[in-house]
C-alpha cells in the first residue's frame, strides 16, 4: 500500500473517531423540559469555574439583603445532586431587571442580577443577593427565575422563587404553580443582621416533561 493510501486511510479514520464521538455526546444528552425560551441564556457568559455559590452585585449595599439556599436532589432516589448547574436572575428594589448598556442578549434581557451555582458532592447550593420587587404597576409577584442543567440534560427551567409573605401571591395563583422540580414559594426568615433567609431544594425531574 502506498503511503498517499495509506496517510488517506488514517485520516478517514480519525474523522471516523471524532463523528462517532460528537454523535455519543448528543446520544447522552436528554432533551427534557419543554419549550424555554431564554434557557440557553444560562451558557451565555456562564463563568468557566463555578462554585457552589455565588454573589449577586446588590448582597452588600441592598435595603432588603437575602440568601437563597437548597439542596438539589436526584429523581427517584432523592439523593443529593452533583454537578448540577443552577442559572438564578431577578429584578431589582423596583421590579425591574437593571442591565449595562453593552451587555450582551441575555444579560440585557435578564439584568446583571443573575448568576451561577453548581452543586458538589451534597448538593448543596447559595446565592447572596437581594429581595426583588414586582414589576411596577402590574399584578405579578416578586420572583426569581430559575434554570437548571444536570450533566446530561439540556438547560430546563423550574417554579420560579415567590415569597409566602408577598400580598400579590393569592391563592388563585398559588393553584396555577405547576411545581416544576418542587415548590418554589419560599417562607422567608429574618436575621439579627435583617438579611432574609429562603430556602429552594430542587427535585429534579418533578414535573418536568419528557423527564421520565
Ligand atoms: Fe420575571
């Protein structure tokens, strides 16, 4: 065999390897959640190391500080979760969701207040932010949006984050929740420093289409 054939039959089959390769990574990841639009925003500027917490710009010097934390759990087994992204955005003290003018299309759309967890071994995971507002003028409640992705799930949102004690979450609303990967309305509890404290655990998988 010459070595013009043999070099050719090489690189077929190198291009082979990395065909079979990329087609295995779609095979593994699972298609789950439904239509979202906007999920993909939790890999736009998604930082390269992620903890299993993270600081949100307003912690220190908002009037209503808070800390959101929760466990994230495995379907069925309700084990804890490792290496589950969590992708969190609010709006801020006045209901809206405040953005830099050069920011790219997602942090325009969903603000600066947002960011990223991923949980380790105990599933844990925590945001040091501040307690947003509902949008001025309108009958929403206070929320905050949450997507998350496991290693080999696309990007699904969840219930979003609605406080107990906020007067615009009637019962009529709290009926229409589908508690996507659990409840999200949160009990706040207040420190002796006045920061609030909710607590979100995550059941992956709980209501979510196309999960199972
Ligand atoms: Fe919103």
């Amino acid at each position: 065999m010459s070595y013009t054939i043999h070099k050719t039959l090489a690189n077929m089959f190198i291009l082979f390897l990395i065909f079979a390769g990329c087609h295995a990574q779609v095979e593994n990841q699972r298609i789950v959640g439904g239509p979202c639009e906007g999920c993909e925003a939790l890999v736009e500027d998604m930082p390269t190391h992620l903890n299993n917490s993270d600081t949100l710009p307003l912690f220190e010097t908002a009037a209503q500080p808070l800390i959101v934390s929760g466990v994230v759990y495995e379907h069925n087994t309700r084990k804890s979760a490792e290496g589950v992204i969590i992708y969190f955005y609010h709006t801020n003290e006045e209901g809206i969701y405040p953005s830099y003018a050069n920011d790219a299309l997602w942090a325009r759309r969903h603000g600066y207040l947002r960011g990223w967890t991923k949980t380790a071994k105990d599933g844990k995971y925590k945001f040091y932010t501040s307690r947003p507002a509902s949008y001025p003028g309108r009958q929403e409640p206070a929320h905050i949006h949450i997507t998350v992705k496991e290693p080999n799930t696309n990007p699904y949102y969840i219930d979003d984050i609605l406080f107990a004690d906020d007067p615009l979450l009637t019962l009529e609303r709290k009926s229409q929740l589908r508690q996507r990967a659990g409840s999200g309305v949160v009990n706040p509890i207040v420190d002796n420093q006045g920061v609030q404290h909710v607590q979100r655990d995550i059941y992956l998988g709980s209501n979510i289409p196309n999960y199972d």
